[in-house]
C-alpha cells in the first residue's frame, strides 16, 4: 500500500514552544485528515481539509492543504504536556469506490515541562 | 452515545489459538475498516467493508479473516497462520465508500505466547 512521508519522526520541545510537522506523498489526494493518538489508544480526529489550499483551525492546531495536492502541514502554537502523543496525516481520495485511508508513520511528540 | 466499541481491551492467547476480536459501532456508517499497529510504524489496513455482506482486502490480509453479517458489527478473527499476531489492533469506520471522515475504536492489545 501506499505509505506518506512524515517528518519529523520525533520532537522533543519545551512547554510554550510551537510545533510544526508535515506529511508528503507521491500521490495526490482530495482530501488530509491528521489525528493524534495518546498511548494505548485508538487515534482521534483533529482536522479534515477538502480543498487545495485550504487553511483550517482547531483551537492551537492549524493545518494546511498544499497547494499540489500532495502534502499536509500541521502547526501546534504554545504547546502544553497534554499534547504528547503520536500525530498521525492520512490522505484520502473521496469519492473514489474505495475510500480508504493512506497512513504517514506517525510524529511522536514529547512536550518537557 | 455514539460511537465505536472494541472488545476486550487486552487479549491474551497461545500461539497456535485463533482469536476473534470484537468491533461494534452505533454511528450508522456503512464502511468499517481494521488496522493494525505495530511500534514505531504507522496504521496498515488488513481488511475493510464498505456494505454488509462485502469486504475487501488490505495490505496486510494474510492470516487474518472478517465476516460482516451485520451494519453494526464487523468482526476480525487472527488465525494461527499469522506469524506475527502480537499487536494493537484497531477499528475504524465510516460514513460512506466515498469518504468522509474516518473515526477509530480505542483498540484492542493482542498478546501472543
């Protein structure tokens, strides 16, 4: 299956710090869903871009949908030890007969107080 | 509440067992998917099913089997043929075969000794 390059692998900031990461493929897709996902549990939704170019928020999280259609960037702003966890982007070409989801390898976040 | 319901959160089997894991959802979505996760790798999709009665392979299907009898529910059993079963396995659904956003149990720890 198709995998998605994300970066960085890992990050360790201090509390207050911002955060950016980003996700690219070879492909291109219609739609970028990021999610995070805290230890031992299933992965949560943050946002979901539909369009080229589209800048979406969600509270201290901003992401972006490349102009190219093949990457995603998201930025964290002021950090907070609650947002440790393992951020995950997936593309997706909507409409298609399949739906599904292509995976990046995950951003593992460590936030130091 | 709506939402997505995996059962039991830990599992524990002898290797050469198959095991059945359990995925329940009440958001009337019609496309239901498993992945599985590995440490350090991100989410590869083992099977998924976009009707009742119909499901398709993934990436990763060798030594896994689905059934799906029912909108609500879509079972994934782990045979003996696979090698490696020890891992944290997930289920997600959707609203459609056309996209929409893609929404994850809290997952399942499967251990094999």
């Amino acid at each position: 299956g198709q995998q998605l390059n994300q970066s960085p692998q890992s990050m360790f900031i201090q509390e207050g710090e911002d955060v950016s990461m980003n996700c690219t493929s070879s492909s291109i897709f219609n739609t970028w869903l990021w999610y995070k996902q805290d230890p031992g549990e299933g992965p949560v939704l943050l946002i979901a871009l539909y369009k080229a170019g589209e800048l979406t928020s969600n509270g201290r999280l901003t992401a972006q949908f490349g102009i190219t259609r093949k990457d995603s960037f998201l930025n964290i702003s002021a950090s907070i030890p609650s947002d440790v966890g393992i951020y995950f982007c997936a593309g997706q070409n909507r409409g298609s007969t399949l739906g599904r989801l292509y995976f990046g390898r995950g951003t593992q976040l460590t936030v130091w107080p | 509440d709506g939402g997505i319901t995996q059962s039991p959160k830990y599992l524990f089997r002898k290797e050469g067992q198959n095991v059945t894991l359990s995925c329940e959802q009440n958001l009337n979505h019609d496309a239901m998917y498993w992945y599985r996760q590995d440490p350090g790798q991100g989410l590869r999709l083992i099977y998924y099913s976009q009707i009742v009665n119909d499901f398709q392979k993934g990436d990763i299907a060798e030594g896994y089997s689905v059934s799906r009898e029912k909108k609500e529910s879509f079972p994934l059993t782990v045979t003996s043929a696979q090698k490696n079963p020890t891992a944290f396995y997930l289920c997600a659904s959707q609203l459609d075969r056309g996209g929409y956003e893609q929404y994850f149990g809290p997952g399942t720890r499967l251990t094999v000794t």
